[in-house]
C-alpha cells in the first residue's frame, strides 16, 4: 500500500519576507501541480528546498512528471550537484523548462532533464562555461584546489557530453570561455530537446492543468 504524502507550508518555497506571504503562496500553489521553481542563485539552501521538493513529489506519486523551471545565473557547483543527483536518484521524469536565464549551472541543470522533455522558451539565454572557484593557501594547498577544479571540470563536461551528445572534448572546448546560445541555439546543441511558445507544447502541459 503506498503511503499518502501531503504538500504543507513546510516544503514550500521559503521567501525573506517571510511565512505566509503571496510569493509562500505561489510557490505553494505550483507545488501542487508539481511544479518547482529555480529562479535564483544555486545555493546550499536552495538545493535543499529543491531536493526535499522532488523526493516529497516522487513519494506521492512516483510516476508523475516533475517540472522544474529555470531561470537562473548558477552559482554553486556542490549545490546544484545535489539537485542533479536527486533528479537522476528519483523514479520520476523531471522536464525542464529555461525561461530567462539558464546559465552555468542552470545551463547543466537544464540539459539533465528527461530525455525528450527538455524544453526553452523562445527568448530564453543559455550560457555555458566551465567551473571556476576561488584558490589560496598555502603551495600544498593550491596544488590540492587546482587538481580539485581539473577534477570537476573533466567531470562536469562528461556529464554535459552525456546529456547532449556531443564529445567531452568538445564540451571542454566550447566552455573554455563564456558562450552564449540563444533557444533554438541550444536546441541545435543539444541542450534542450524543443523550443515552445506554449504550454500546450510541453508534455502534461508543464504542470500548467
């Protein structure tokens, strides 16, 4: 027998101005149509809401899609690792949708949703580049962050290789710097699988009925 899971106050999106506000209430709303909203930073406490969000969706029904919409500059790489891994841990399909902004790790985010169900507005940004983070200490330091961001580099362009059928090499080649893609753009690259000017394009409608 499955258990039932109920959506409360404390799996919603929390907003500064505090519980109970309109945005608490949107973002409650579109909880319950198994919507979730990426319109910030990635941040450790934005991955957790995100996480607890997907895995509290995936117990109540763990067949129905997920939605999650992004319009996001990136941010932290072990914060959005997070999100990724539990969409790929839960049973269900997570579409995305780039609407905006989806850039550095929103970018990554972006391209990990299910197959086919990755989607971009028409006027959307996609910006894709490679890790970079802050280095110090001292030399034995350095050393350990250096190898550490070749790490994940090497790591983060297998993963987008994977995602978007393109070469690892290619991947580190292209996000040696700053690159820009417009929707259809990262189309054409393999980032989303279609560019939609409605809900009625995106499978299930996006959560939107």
């Amino acid at each position: 027998m499955r258990r039932e899971y109920k959506l409360n106050e404390d799996t919603q999106m929390r907003n500064p101005s505090g519980p109970g506000s309109y945005d608490d209430q949107i973002f409650q709303r579109l909880l319950k149509e198994r919507i979730i909203f990426l319109g910030t930073q990635v941040e450790d406490s934005v991955a957790n809401i995100l996480t607890a969000q997907m895995l509290v969706l995936a117990a109540e029904d763990p067949e129905k899609d997920i939605y999650l919409y992004i319009n996001s500059p990136g941010g932290s790489i072990s914060a959005g690792m997070a999100i990724y891994d539990t969409m790929q841990y839960i049973p269900n399909d997570v579409a995305t949708v780039a609407m905006g902004l989806a850039a550095s790790m929103g970018q990554f985010l972006l391209s990990a949703g299910a197959k086919g169900k990755r989607y971009a507005l028409p006027h959307a940004r996609i910006m894709m580049h490679q890790p970079s983070g802050g280095i110090g200490g001292t030399a034995s330091d350095i050393k350990i962050q250096a190898e550490q961001m070749l790490h994940i580099k090497k790591q983060m362009a297998r993963l987008i290789a994977e995602h978007t059928g393109q070469t690892a090499d290619q991947i580190e080649q292209d996000s040696d710097r700053d690159r820009w893609f417009t929707s259809d753009e990262a189309k054409e690259y393999g980032f989303v699988d279609k560019v939609v000017r409605s809900a009625s394009d995106v499978t299930g409608h996006g959560g939107t009925r």
